[in-house]
C-alpha cells in the first residue's frame, strides 16, 4: 500500500500528510547527498512518513467545524486513547515498522535531542532533525523552527518547551545534531529548503511502505 493510501486509510488531513511528506523529502534529499558511513535509507524514509500519525488528536476541536473530521477524531480517542506519540508507536507497529525503525520513531521526539545528540544512530540524528526542520507551512531553519516551539508552547506546563533553560539547551542540542549531519553531507542547511524538496514531494506520494 502507498504511503497516500494509508493516510487515506486513517482519514488525515492534507496539512499533516503534506508534513510528513515534507519531512520525509528533507531526509531524501541528505540520503541523496550522504557521504558518510553507510546508512539505512530505507529505515529513514519509513520513520519519516509514518511519524506523526496521531497527530489527528492533538488538532483542536475548535479549530473545526467538519462534522466528520471530529468523529473521526473521536473514533481515534476511543481506539487508541488520547497520547498522541503512543498513537505514532502504535500506527508505525500497525503499518509494518520493524522493532529497530519503532526505536526510532521512539527516539526521535525534540525533548530527546540530547540523547539524539550523543547517538551514534545516523538514522536517527536524520529523522529527527528534517521534523525539526519541516514548520507548519514548510521548511525552515532548525533555530526559527525550535524558538518557534517554545513561543506556541509556553503556556503548556508540562511541555518541556515551556522551561526556558530546557527549551535552549534542545536548541542547542539540535544546532549539535546539524553539524553532525553536515559533516557527512555534500549540503549547506540553507540547501534544504521547500524548493529543493518538490521533486521528492511527489516521488514519496509513490512509496510503498
């Protein structure tokens, strides 16, 4: 099955199937310019194009008045509960994500940018940073994208973004995972942009995960 015809499956909207894709682009096109020690691009592109599946339950009721976008919201409170990156774990395993690909998924969250930091997984420095890099609207760069988390954030207490000294240090942990990737890339961060990923964008809406 195509990776359009699962988001088809879970009934996605296009704004949250269009940042998977994006993600998913952003790390094609490092994968295409990877000059480093052997990678498994596969594994990449799969995390990357099934990461935020239950993200569904993170949209605001209030910000739709689609009748059939909030049952199916509700259907996915009832099925899979209310965590959304417990949602993410469980429709990766559901769409066929190998136990070393759920790890990922796992790992890759900003809140683990120190972790992602001293990683020796390349696979997962990639994932997690081309989400980090992909905004509502598009690519961005990785420091406006994090100050940008903290700003939407700030009023959640129990978001690590909402901590001023936490949300800086997995800003500069995540300059960190940057230059890690740039080390072993034939790109600048500033060659990642929207333009850069079109043509993936539409080669990605093909893949069978």
């Amino acid at each position: 099955m195509n990776i359009i015809e699962i988001y088809k499956k879970y009934h996605l909207p296009e704004n949250l199937q269009m940042h998977m894709l994006r993600v998913a682009a952003c790390s094609n096109l490092i994968i295409d310019n990877w000059i480093g020690e052997e990678i498994d691009k596969e594994t990449i592109i799969r995390v990357s194009l099934l990461h935020d599946m239950g993200n569904m339950v993170k949209i605001p009721e209030e910000t739709s008045n689609d009748e059939e976008f909030l049952k199916i919201r509700k259907t996915y409170f009832d099925k899979y509960g209310t965590n959304d990156h417990g949602i993410n774990l469980e429709i990766g395993k559901q769409e066929g994500l190998t136990e070393e690909e759920i790890v990922i998924l796992n790992g890759k969250r900003s809140r683990e940018n120190e972790e992602t930091l001293k990683s020796t997984s390349y696979e997962r420095k990639i994932c997690a940073y081309c989400d980090q890099r992909v905004a509502p609207d598009g690519v961005v760069g990785i420091k406006q994208r994090l100050e940008d988390a903290k700003i939407r954030y700030k009023d959640k207490p129990l978001s690590v973004w909402s901590n001023e000294e936490k949300a800086n240090h997995l800003i500069e942990c995540s300059l960190g995972i940057e230059k890690q990737i740039m080390k072993y890339c034939k790109l600048k961060p500033e060659d990642i942009n929207d333009e850069s990923i079109k043509t993936y964008i539409e080669k990605l809406k093909e893949y069978d995960v």
